[in-house]
C-alpha cells in the first residue's frame, strides 16, 4: 500500500501518472533489494524496481500471498489487484492500479533459524532442569513409600511389630495404605495365632484320650486277668477309641466347613427350606432338653428358602440349641424364631435365658476348642468345636453369626443368611 501510495497525478492537470521513486521503503532485508512493480489497467507498467523481471512475469496470474523462488533467492509475495488511486485530483480518470511487492527472506530464515537454535537450546536447558528437579521431587516424594517397605520387610511370623515410619504417617497419599497395612498385619497375626492354638489345642486334645487308651490296654497286659476283667479293660478302650473318633470327626467337620467358606471345595447344592432344618435339629435334641427340663419354643414368621445343603443347616441348629440347653437353667424356655429382614437375608434368632456371657468371653466363643467353663469336661461342655463349625458353616452360605448377651436376660445367637433369589 505504500507503493501504491507513490502513484499520483501531476500539478499540471495533465491525465498521465507520475510515480515517484525516491519515497520507496526501505528494504527488509539489507543486502537484498526488493522487488516492486506497478501497473495500470489501461497504461501498462508506470513504476518498477530494476530486478523486478525476476518475479514480473512469474506474478502475472498470482493473488494475495505466495512464496516463490528467482535467481535462487527466496521471496516473499504480495500481489493486489484493482486498487484505486490515493492521490487524485477533481475530474481525473479512475485508473485501477495492480502492486506486485516481493521481499527477500535470506534474513528472515536466518533469523527463524537463530530463533529456532535459541528455543531448541533454551528448551534443552528447561527440560534439563525441570527432569532433575523432577526426579529430585519423585525421589523425595518416593522416599516416605521406600522407609514403609523397608520397614514392612522387617515383619515376619516372629515378628509382628510394625513402625510407621513418621515421613509415611504425615504423607496425606500414603495414610490409607498405612491404615491397610496395619489391619492386614493385625488380622494375620491373630490368624497365626488361632492357627498356633489351634494346633497345641488339638495336640492336647488328640493326647488325652490316647494316653488314657494307652494306660487301660498297659493295665490288661501288666498280668494275667479274668475274662470279665478284660471285657471291662476292653469297654473301656473302646468307650475311649470312641470319643477319640467323635473329636477326629468333629475336626475334620470344621476343616472342610472352612474349606467351603473359602471356596477351595465346591458342591452341587439346591434351594431348601429353611424352617424344617430347624425343626430337624430341634428333633435331634428333644431328649436332651427333656433331661434338662428345657422347653423349646419354635415360631416361624414366615416361610424361607435358602440355597443350601440341609445337613450342614441342622449341624448348626444343634450345636446353637445344644450350647442353649446346656447354659440354661432347669425349667427355663428357649426360644428358637426365623424370619426374613428387609435386605433379602433369614435371620434365625436363638436365645435362652440363662447366665450373661462376660464381654472378653463373648468375643472368643466362636474360637475352636474354646470353653467359656474350664471347668466343664469333656463329657459335660464338649470339645469347643461345635460354634466354630457354626460359624464356619454360615460363613461358607455367604451368612454371618454373632453373639449378644445382656445382664439377666440371657445369651442370643443370631444367623443372617442370604435368601434364594427368584
């Protein structure tokens, strides 16, 4: 627009067009001149730069912006067409101008190329810096999680103790897996402690009645007896062949009890109704609470089917009922109620009404060969097996048992179990 600005009609009024040169703007690029044309439609060409033959006729058809190459220099292109006379005079002729402007690029490049090198090498210097003090920041950030490891590498089964480390504890990011850490290691410790008991609790148990079967077979053959003498020393033996059997079998109930609630054994089973179980096992101990002058008293709320194996349902029910007879004073009732909660779960609900379990017991009442009574022997309180294969039972159908006693008002055994979807 500045060429086309030096365009004008002469003082004199003539109708000819003067272009003058001597206003010509500098060139962007030093050692290299530009190159300017300009044309009237009607007049040809009035003004141009002595070298503008290297791009005049390359221009000819061209509009706007382009980039062309002459002489082997790079240009940059501008064309505009049908421009108008700036500088005219009251009744001049309305001529229509044509500028072809080109500027070298050699500095431009050169100075694009600087430009790119300064940004690659500042670029290398930033990135550089932020990756140090990114790995520095990762590496400080990593070190609270590095003092936890470290210190988790030190538990082991003789060595429970755990340390948060104080970097981990004030680390927002790492409380919770902190928190999870702590529980996992609590419930494994009391898990191989269960597993230690379990296994000095069965050695004990497994140890009396084979010492006592050991000492009636020792005292038959210490000398010769008469054949009523050894018929007695063999009742005995197998009164105790017996109750090693009972508790062997027991054992292995809970086993495979725990065996199904941890999915390692798998059976074909089918909807059942959960009611007649109970009526099952209240069958099976009507002697008993005849003997113990204990009525049981059995109320259904509703009928409830459940998806699972009657055999294992009627274990529970007599080890529950059988505890209840056995803690109840004579002549008191147990109560024995299913029904069905609003969560699509049975709930059987078994209370009696004798002492008041203490709290510190009440947790360990489901733990294997536990006896709330040390007192009570073997023949009177059994072998601390029966609730923990209840509760492994339950847990194995996707239920859950739990224990409640208040002052005065008895002990209650509640099992939720889920129902059969329709």
């Amino acid at each position: 627009m500045s060429v086309a600005a030096l365009v004008r009609f002469p003082e004199d009024g003539s109708r000819r067009l003067v272009f003058d040169e001597s206003l010509i703007p500098h060139p962007i690029d030093g050692p290299q001149t530009d190159i300017y044309q300009v044309s009237v439609d009607d007049l040809g060409i009035i003004g141009r730069s002595p070298n503008s033959h290297n791009l005049a006729t390359a221009c000819n058809n061209l509009s706007g912006f382009s980039s062309l190459t002459a002489g082997g220099i790079p240009y940059r292109v501008l064309c505009l067409h049908k421009l108008p006379i700036l500088d005219r005079e009251e009744n001049q002729p309305a001529y229509a101008l044509s500028v072809l402007y080109a500027a070298p690029l050699w500095q431009v490049q050169r100075e694009q190329r600087a430009a790119g090198v300064y940004i690659a090498l500042a670029s290398l210097v930033l990135m550089t810096g932020t990756t140090l003090f990114a790995l520095r920041g990762v590496s400080r950030g990593l070190l609270p999680l590095h003092h936890l490891a470290s210190q988790a590498a030190h538990v082991s089964a003789q060595q429970w103790e755990f340390q948060t480390p104080p970097d981990a504890e004030l680390t927002a990011e790492l409380r919770p897996l902190t928190q999870a850490m702590q529980t996992m290691l609590q419930r494994l410790q009391t898990s191989f402690t269960q597993q230690r008991e379990f296994l000095g609790n069965a050695a004990h148990e497994l140890k009396t009645p084979v010492a006592i079967l050991k000492s009636t077979l020792q005292m038959l053959v210490q000398k010769q007896r008469t054949s009523s003498e050894y018929e007695v020393g063999i009742r005995q033996a197998l009164d105790d062949m017996e109750r090693l059997e009972k508790l062997l079998r027991w054992m292995l109930r809970l086993a495979r009890a725990e065996q199904w609630a941890y999915g390692t054994l798998r059976r074909d089973i089918g909807p059942i109704n959960l009611a007649s179980t109970c009526e099952a096992g209240i069958e099976a101990l009507r002697g008993l609470a005849q003997v113990h002058d204990n009525a049981i008293q059995f109320t259904v709320d509703r009928d409830v089917m459940c998806i699972a194996d009657p055999e294992d349902l009627e274990t529970v029910w007599v080890n529950l009922l059988e505890n209840a007879i056995r803690h109840s004073p004579s002549g008191a009732p147990i109560s024995m109620r299913v029904s069905a909660n609003g969560n699509h779960r049975a709930r059987v609900v078994v209370q009696n009404e004798g002492e008041s379990i203490p709290a510190v017991e009440l947790e360990r009442i489901f733990e294997r060969f536990h006896r709330g009574d040390p007192s009570r022997t073997r023949e009177t309180g059994g072998f601390g097996l029966g609730l923990a294969i209840a509760k492994a039972l339950v847990e194995a159908y996707g239920g859950t048992i739990s224990a409640n006693s208040e002052g005065g008002k008895g002990t209650t055994i509640t099992v939720e179990l889920p129902l059969q979807k329709t």
